[in-house]
C-alpha cells in the first residue's frame, strides 16, 4: 500500500467529511484513501486540534467522525436556514406553481389544461426543487398523481401558511400574476389578467415547453 503524504491525507479527509451527512469511521474510510486505519484515526485527531476555536469543528459522533458546526453558533446557523431559499424559476416554473399553490390538490391534466401546454419538463422541475411534491393519487380514471406545495416553497416565498397566500379578486380564474420573477407580489397588487394561453382546440393541439 502506497503511504499518503500526511498533508495530503488531512485534506482528503476534509473533503470526504464536508461533503457527508453522517459520521464516518477510520475502517471505512481508510480503504478509500488506500491508507492505514491508524493513520486515518492519527490524521483525524490532528485535525479536530486543528479546528478547535474554528466556526466549524471535527467531532466524534456514535463512534465516528463528522464536520459539524460549532454549538455557540447554533442561533445563527437557524437564521439563515430559516430564510427564503434563493433560487431560480423559470416563467413557466413560477406560472405551473401559481396553479399549483392555488387549486392543490392538482394532477399534471388540470395544470395542462389551464396552461394549454405540456408540463412534463417545468414539473419535473419543480419537484427536482421541492418546490412540489406528490399528494397521493386521485379517484379520477387512471389514478392519476395529486400534486401539491411543500414547506420549501412556503419559505422561498417567506409564507408562514398557504393560507397567507394573496387572495384573488372575485371571479378571478387566473392566479399566475400573484409571483413576478421568483417574488410573491402582496396581497393588494392585483391580479394584472390572464397570463394563461387558452387551450388549443383540436388533435395535437397541446405544446411541448422548454422548462
């Protein structure tokens, strides 16, 4: 077996604990870094000394090893977690999640139906970002998937309920002003007016969308 450098080794352990969510244990990751368990648990002492007085430390958890934040910092760490997730959505994303948000439960025909588009790809993406998430299944013909908001959408848009959602005028068939370019516009903005296409009449009259 071929000895790794001892610098070399601290960093590569630093690597391999970043990017893991749970504790690891010298057996384990020795056949990785194709060194010694002893010298991985030497390398991993070394580097808990390291970190000491740093915003994040190495500790010893349920017989292993893992990169945790420091306790003291706690407060802050909920803070940032706690705030509205910075991410990108596509006009068409903000559109399928405006119909979404209002009639959920929803299956992907009802959206199809208001938007006049395929929405395989911009859902998929949606789900891909907990922006959405599956319901269950409806009772309709087919048991088609009942999809609905999740709690990350509820903080990407600073929402402590669905029902802090602005209401829409009465009558109002068209929910897609309510987000403008990732924002929830307040509840006395008014709806601006369909944004929606209506639905093309006859076969292969449904589009196919870039997401």
């Amino acid at each position: 077996m071929n000895e790794v450098s001892n610098p070399r080794l601290k960093s590569i352990l630093e690597s391999l604990l970043f990017v893991s969510n749970k504790p690891l244990v010298a057996e384990e990751l020795a056949p990785i870094i194709k060194a010694a368990p002893e010298m991985v648990s030497h390398a991993l002492e070394e580097l808990m000394v390291e970190y000491e007085g740093r915003g994040v430390q190495i500790a010893k958890i349920a017989g292993g090893w893992q990169m945790i934040t420091r306790v003291e910092n706690a407060e802050y760490v909920e803070e940032l977690l706690s705030s509205p997730i910075v991410t990108t959505l596509s006009p068409q994303a903000l559109e399928t999640l405006a119909i979404t948000s209002y009639k959920q439960p929803v299956t992907k025909l009802d959206i199809e139906n208001i938007r006049g588009v395929d929405s395989d790809g911009v859902i998929k993406t949606l789900l891909e970002k907990r922006m959405i998430k599956e319901l269950g299944r409806s009772d309709a013909v087919g048991r088609p998937i009942l999809y609905g908001t999740t709690v990350e959408f509820l903080r990407h848009f600073g929402l402590k309920d669905i029902a802090d959602l602005p209401k829409l005028p009465e009558g109002a068939v068209d929910q897609s002003d309510v987000f403008k370019d990732g924002a929830l516009l307040p509840p006395e903005v008014p709806v601006a007016g369909p944004l929606m296409q209506e639905v093309p009449e006859g076969p292969g009259a449904m589009l196919k969308e870039g997401v």
